[in-house]
C-alpha cells in the first residue's frame, strides 16, 4: 500500500498515471480512477507486476499537511558524498525535497560563466521558472514578480545562485516562499530566514558557486567536474581548470553580454554540449578582446603607491555597448600588470575593482569602506579579489574618481599598519 500526495496526473492507455511522494521517494503507478493534483491519496496494489493500484481514500491536502511530507523528505535524505561544508547538505536537502514533492520552484542565476554553471547543474535535479539574473541586488520589483509566479504554487521555494547573499527576502516570506541561496560572496553573517550555503563563512574564498553546487549535485548522485571548472574559470579561481573549461567560461560571458534578457538557459546549454559553437562563439570573444585592450592600454592612467592604482574610464574604450563589459576589461588589465596592484575601472554609474595578483587587498572590505565614506555611492559589494560599487548620478563619476583615490591612499596605509 501507499499514501502520499499526487503531484503529477496524467491520463494514457493504460489509465490514470499518478505521481505519488512519499518520505521514501517517488511513486509512479497506473490508478483505477482520477485524482488531482495536491490530494493526499491511499492507494492498494491491484496488479504489482504493471504497478497497477485501486484507489482506497483521498482528499485535498492542507497546506500544513504538505508541508510535514516535505519536512519528512527532506529529514529522510541521505547524502551520497561528503559536504564542502554544513550549509550545502542543507541546501542539498532542498532540492532533493523539491525534486520529490515537484515544488513550485523560481531558479534566478547571476548570468555570468559562474552563475550559468550553477543553474545547469541544479537544473538537473528539479523543475523550476528559470530566470537570469542582470543585477547583483534582488529588487522588489523581482520580489514582486516572482510572487506572481509562485504565489498559488505548491510549497513554492526560490534558489538564488552567485548573488543576493545581503538581500532582504521579507515579500517573499511573507508569503510563504522558501529562500535557499548558493553564493561565494562575502557577507557578514547568516541571513535570517534564509538557507545560505556559502563558503565565505568558513574562510574559504577559492571555492565558486558553481563548485558549490557541484559538490551538492554530488550528494544527489551526480557529478559535473566540467561545470564545475567552467564556474572556476570564470570567476579566476586560485582552484585548478583546464583550458577548454576556461574558453567555454568565456564563451558563456560572450554569449550572456549580448542576450542580457529572456529565456537564454537552453542556449547555455547547448553552448556546453556542442564544442562547435562554443568556439565560434569563444574566437568571437577573444577577437573583441584584443581590440579593447589594444584601445585600452593608452587610456590607463596610474596612482603610485606602495600598492599602485591603474584606473581608466571604460567608455574611452570603443563603443561601451560592446563585449567586453567594464568588469571584464578591468579583469584583462589586471592580467597584463606584472606588479602587484589595485585596478578600476569605471563607467556610467559603474565602477569594477580588480586585482593583479590574488589577494593583495581585500577589494569587499574596502567596497564597504567606500560606501561608508562617499555618499554619492548608492550600493556595491564582491569579494576579496573582484568588486564593484554603483553611484547615484553619472555627473558625480570624476568627484568619486578623485575620492577613491584617496580613500585607497589612506585605507591602504592603515591596512598595513
């Protein structure tokens, strides 16, 4: 016998198909009558062998009854390898109870090489709206939209991979709606009413979100040591990656610069899956690149200190609608400056922060300082190696050029002593 709730019916030849879960798994039978969706049902086995049953008892769910299944299969998970860390088997327990009990499920990814690599390996486990991710910040304006989504759904949850770790999540919430993030940004401590799994907590700052989620697709049964490098790559981890996972990264940055908006996620996934268009798309790529940093290095200019300064405005650098975005025309001169230094480079609203070298400075701490001292400084954040900061007005950009500048001066200067 079994009883659980039917998340899935359809009709066939055979008769009624049901997805029935348990806190054991799923249950997919043939019944001798309709049932829908979100009805507890009590099934009897009338022929096994064609996993055939009769239909004993049903009844629409409670909420407060869906929610004790999923908490029952979600108790009930057993990992099939070793956690990075506590908070990503929490996170795997999530997605297995989304996978069992078919959660109404929005995935937003930040829609670089990282954050790509992470939803196709989560996408591999449950079903959900996926929706790529412009801005680091959850607004409510995606707040209010992703209620809409999953407001009426079934025990609705969202996953927030490589951004939105110092986000309030209170509209969601307030409905009901389960947050689980996947993130490598530092944030300060763990956020109230949210499954975080993030490395920064413990220290560990190679590790990407992409990493991440591999090793919790690794507690689920699979494993994707390709995406996974992909997600290194990208973010220029200290981890090891090989070349093809490096040229597929930029392949995917390419390819999200020019899509921005809409439904990209099965593009991504065939840009990983057909290594001929990636590397038409990656020749692409790396031909807009030389031509940036050929117009590029000319427009540098350079604060010396005992750690130097390179800054530059990005929209000096051919037409600023163009790949590479400003962040990645900083990461491509940070690579070709031998000494150790800081570099920033700006447009608009925007400023990126790079490193030449791995942890020299810690960039987020001094985002936050930043946005502390400057008042024209409206948001911003990272990590230790790659940070960005967004001011109020574009009139303000020399003011804030001139005022970081000496904010590094002196912030360097208490750094060291």
């Amino acid at each position: 016998a079994i009883e659980g709730l039917v998340v899935r019916t359809s009709r066939n030849g055979r008769g009624h198909s049901l997805t029935v879960a348990t806190k054991e798994g799923q249950h997919k039978i043939i019944a001798d009558k309709q049932v829908e969706e979100d009805s507890i049902v009590k099934l009897s086995p009338t022929d096994a062998r064609n996993n055939k049953f009769s239909v004993i008892e049903h009844w629409k769910a409670s909420e407060g009854e869906i929610r004790d299944l999923l908490n029952d299969i979600e108790s009930s998970f057993i990992p099939k390898a070793q956690p990075l860390f506590k908070e990503a088997e929490d996170v795997a327990r999530k997605i297995w109870g989304a996978h069992i009990l078919n959660r109404q499920a929005v995935m937003r990814f930040h829609n670089d090489a990282d954050g790509i690599s992470a939803a196709l390996i989560m996408a591999e486990f449950f079903q959900s709206y996926k929706q790529a991710q412009q801005s680091p910040t959850y607004s409510d304006r995606d707040a209010f939209y992703d209620l809409m989504t999953l407001r009426y759904g079934r025990a609705p949850m969202t996953l927030f991979l490589d951004f939105g770790s110092s986000t309030s999540y209170d509209l969601l919430r307030a409905e009901n709606v389960e947050v689980v993030v996947v993130d490598h940004h530092p944030v300060n401590s763990e956020i109230e009413g949210v499954v975080l799994a993030n490395p920064t907590l413990h220290n560990i700052t190679e590790q990407t979100t992409g990493y991440v989620c591999n090793n919790i697709a690794n507690m689920l049964g699979k494993d994707f040591p390709f995406l996974a490098g992909v997600s290194l790559a990208g973010d220029k981890s200290t981890l090891p990656y090989t070349e093809e996972e490096a040229k597929t990264a930029l392949a995917l940055d390419y390819t999200a610069f020019y899509t921005g908006y809409g439904n990209t996620f099965n593009l991504y996934k065939d840009i990983v899956k057909d290594r001929h268009l990636m590397e038409t798309i990656y020749d692409k790529a790396r031909d807009k690149m030389e031509e940036a940093k050929k117009e590029l290095l000319p427009q540098v200019k350079k604060f010396s200190n005992s750690l130097s300064l390179y800054y530059f405005d990005a929209e000096s650098v051919g037409q600023r609608r163009e790949f590479p975005a400003t962040g990645k025309l900083a990461s491509m001169l940070a690579d070709s400056i031998e000494e150790p230094a800081v570099i920033m480079a700006y447009t608009g609203r925007m400023f990126s922060f790079r490193l030449s070298k791995k942890d020299i400075f810690d960039l987020a701490a001094f985002v936050e300082h930043l946005k502390k001292t400057i008042s024209a400084i409206e948001g911003g954040g990272g990590h230790g190696n790659a940070a960005s900061i967004r001011i109020r007005d574009p009139s303000m950009r020399d003011a804030v050029v001139s005022a970081i500048i000496e904010e590094f001066k002196e912030f360097h200067h208490r750094s060291l002593s």
